[in-house]
C-alpha cells in the first residue's frame, strides 16, 4: 500500500529535525528534494514573514529570494545557491520557533490550498512568479520599516502555492503582492512628507488594530 504523501507542513518541519544546536541552509536544501523552489521561498521568506523577531534576515535573505526570482526568470527547474550562503547557519531553536508559527498557518491552508490551474509549474507561470518574487524580494532588502513583513508574506504564499501547485492561490498571492507594494508606497510617501514620526504612528496604529488598544500604549 502506497504511504500517503506528506504535506507542506510536515516537509517543513522535517527540515529542521535533527540533534544538533544549529542547522545549516545547506542541510535544508538537501532535504528540499524534488520540491525545489517552493520550500525554499517559504523557508528563506519565514524570518520576515512571521511575527518571530528575526533582526538582520531580512537583508541578505531577501538577497537569495532575489536570486531565486532570477532563476525562475530564467527558467531553472532546480534552485541554486552559493556556497556562503549554503553554509550560512541558524540556532535549530530559533529554526524550530519559525516552523512551529508557519506551520500553524500551514494546518489550516492545508484544508483549502490544493492542486488546480496548473498553470504555475508550466515555464510562463514560472518566469511570472519569478518577476513578482524579484520585485518582492527587492522590496525586502531595503532598510525601511514596516516594509520587509508584507513582501515577505507575499513570497511566502507563493512558495505554498508552487508546493501544492495551486494556480489560484499564485493568483491570490500575485493580488497581495500589489497591496503589499501600494502600502510600501504609501509608508515612502509618509517618509518624504511626514518624515520618521508618521511611520511611528502608523505603526503603532497597526499594533493597535490588531492587538487592542492595550498594544499601542
């Protein structure tokens, strides 16, 4: 009897598995397989993404997301990173914290994300994803606040999507992606016109709309 396929969520967790204290970006790779570029967009866009503090990621990862949106661009079938990168380690605690966050969005879009408009996996579906995964993963790279969270999640939802081949997700993922750069828009605008202070605010408004008013004090 064929053993049932293992999901998105249990793929994840497998890659940070293991007695070490740390866990290299080669190791994750390794154990990516046939899956390529998807677990590697969610994997490298997890710091960013999730409400786990994750100072100075979001540069240099949003730099590989990049170079994976290149590649896609290009149209390669199997990701590559190089070899820095590839020994670039993390602590298997703060691994385990960003699996176990992602996973508990995982367990539910596992009930609704499925295979269908396959159009993703085809070479066009790629080399558009690609495009909005560079533009993203660009967005990420630049030191301004509130604007790494948002792209990421973007990339995030796109790597679940070319998992479980789920065209109508891209399709939702590509919609997000253009609310996530009209908000990084409107944070430049408050910068230039408010300066340093407007952004604070927001912030905390943000903090406020989604935690209390208990949050924003």
């Amino acid at each position: 009897m064929k053993s049932p396929e293992k999901t998105l969520s249990d793929n994840l967790a497998s890659l940070v598995e293991g007695p070490a204290d740390v866990v290299s970006i080669r190791t994750m790779v390794e154990r990516v397989g046939d899956k390529g570029f998807g677990i590697l967009l969610v994997v490298l866009s997890l710091p960013s993404a999730l409400p786990v503090p994750a100072p100075g990621y979001s540069t240099p990862f949003g730099i590989l997301l990049a170079l994976l949106g290149i590649q896609m661009i290009a149209g390669r079938t199997t990701p590559w990173l190089p070899k820095k990168a590839l020994d670039k380690e993390v602590s298997r605690e703060f691994a385990g914290k960003m699996v176990r966050s992602a996973n508990r969005f995982l367990h539910f879009t596992e009930k609704v994300v499925r295979p269908r408009m396959r159009w993703i996996n085809t070479l066009g579906g790629r080399i558009f994803l690609g495009v909005v995964v560079l533009c993203m993963a660009l967005l990420m790279t630049l030191p301004i606040p509130l604007t790494n969270t948002g792209p990421a999640i973007v990339i995030f939802c796109i790597g679940v999507s070319i998992s479980e081949d789920d065209g109508l997700a891209a399709i939702g993922s590509f919609l997000l992606g253009i609310l996530a750069a009209a908000f990084y828009a409107y944070i430049i605008y408050l910068l230039l016109t408010v300066g340093m202070d407007g952004v604070i605010q927001l912030k905390e408004w943000i903090k406020g709309l989604l935690f209390g008013s208990g949050a924003a004090q």
